[in-house]
C-alpha cells in the first residue's frame, strides 16, 4: 500500500508541476504537437493531376489566342463596314447632287444673261435668290466648284472644249470657265468644261 500511496504522490507532483509550468506561459501559447505533413499522394496522382493542369493552361491559352484573333477581326470588320458606309453615303450624295448641278447650270446661264433694263431687275434679283439658295443646299453636302481660271489645265479636273490662241495666258493656262466641275472630297462629280490658251 505504501508504493500505492508512492505513485499517487508521485503523480500529484507531476500534475503540480505541470500546472505551475502553464501558470507560466505567455498568453497565445499552446502545447506543441506532432503534425508532420505525411503526403497520401501518390507519385501516380501526382503526375495525372500535373498533366490535367497543364492540358488546361494549353488550353486557356488557346482559348484566350482565340478570342483575341475573334475581337482583332470584329474591329476590322466594324471599321470597314464604317468605311463602306461612307463611301456609300458619299455616292449616294454625289449622284442626288449631279441632277441638281444641271439646274444650277441653267441658273447661273440666265444669271450670266440678265437683262440690262430696269425691267428685269426684279427678275435677275429672284433668280440670283434661287442661285444662292440652291448654292447654300450644295455647299451643305459638301461639294465644292471647281472654277479655276488662270491655273494650269489639269485633265483630272478639266475637260478641255477648245485650244485658243490668247496672249495673256501662258501656254496650257484655263483662259474661261466655261461650265462649272464639282468635286465631293476627292471625288470628281463632274469636270469643269474650260478653255484653254495655246
């Protein structure tokens, strides 16, 4: 009984003991454990999972090439329908006008032959009304004349209708306007009909 009572005192001491010892510790501390990483994956898994994921980056990036070949493309698609749409806008405009640039002609031939009496000047005062307003409505769409007198003939803009013998020209020189060209941008919509000196 006495070894009995030997081992209960003994274990009393070691738990006085380790009590005074946690009476000691800092706040936050706490026994250490054994919690080594043991690995339950397999080389095996390990390479079939390593495998999957590199499959998926490839794939990602695939994907991701793509996708970005897909919006390259889209943007170029949208700013060439832009452009066609431009173009289309602009021929429509230029064809629309043409009709109107022979009655501009007319206006500016009566214009050109006004009568000289008191008579008409209510006349040639209404028509030079009309001039400017239908002048105004072309501007508006962007055409521009191309009333070039004194310059060199350039075949792109002019239509020669006569070669002239003039003196105060230099040789190749618009002399007259004869019928007005129109130009919408760089666009011809009709060259203007010139004379020129020898």
């Amino acid at each position: 009984m006495e070894e009995h009572h030997k081992k209960a005192n003994a274990k009393k001491a070691a738990s006085e003991y380790q009590h005074a010892e946690e009476s000691h510790k800092p706040a936050g501390t706490y026994p250490v454990e054994d919690t080594q990483f043991k690995p339950e994956v397999t080389l095996e898994t390990y390479e079939a999972v390593k495998a999957e994921l590199e499959k998926t980056i490839k794939e990602a990036s695939t994907n991701l090439d793509g996708w970005q070949r897909e919006r390259a493309e889209f943007v170029n698609y949208k700013k060439r329908i832009e452009r066609e749409n431009a173009q289309l806008r602009s021929n429509i405009t230029g064809e629309v006008i043409k009709k109107y640039l022979v009655i501009m002609d007319d206006l500016d031939l009566a214009m050109n032959h006004r009568p000289s009496c008191d008579e008409g000047a209510v006349w040639a005062e209404g028509i030079e009304l009309i001039v400017r307003k239908l002048q105004t409505v072309i501007d508006g769409e962007g055409i521009e004349r191309i009333n070039q007198n004194k310059v060199p003939f350039d075949p792109s803009l002019h239509e020669a209708i006569s070669n002239e013998d003039n003196p105060e020209f230099a040789s190749g020189e618009v002399i007259e306007v004869v019928r007005q060209g129109y130009k919408l941008g760089e666009r011809i919509l009709r060259p203007a009909m010139v004379r020129v000196a020898r």
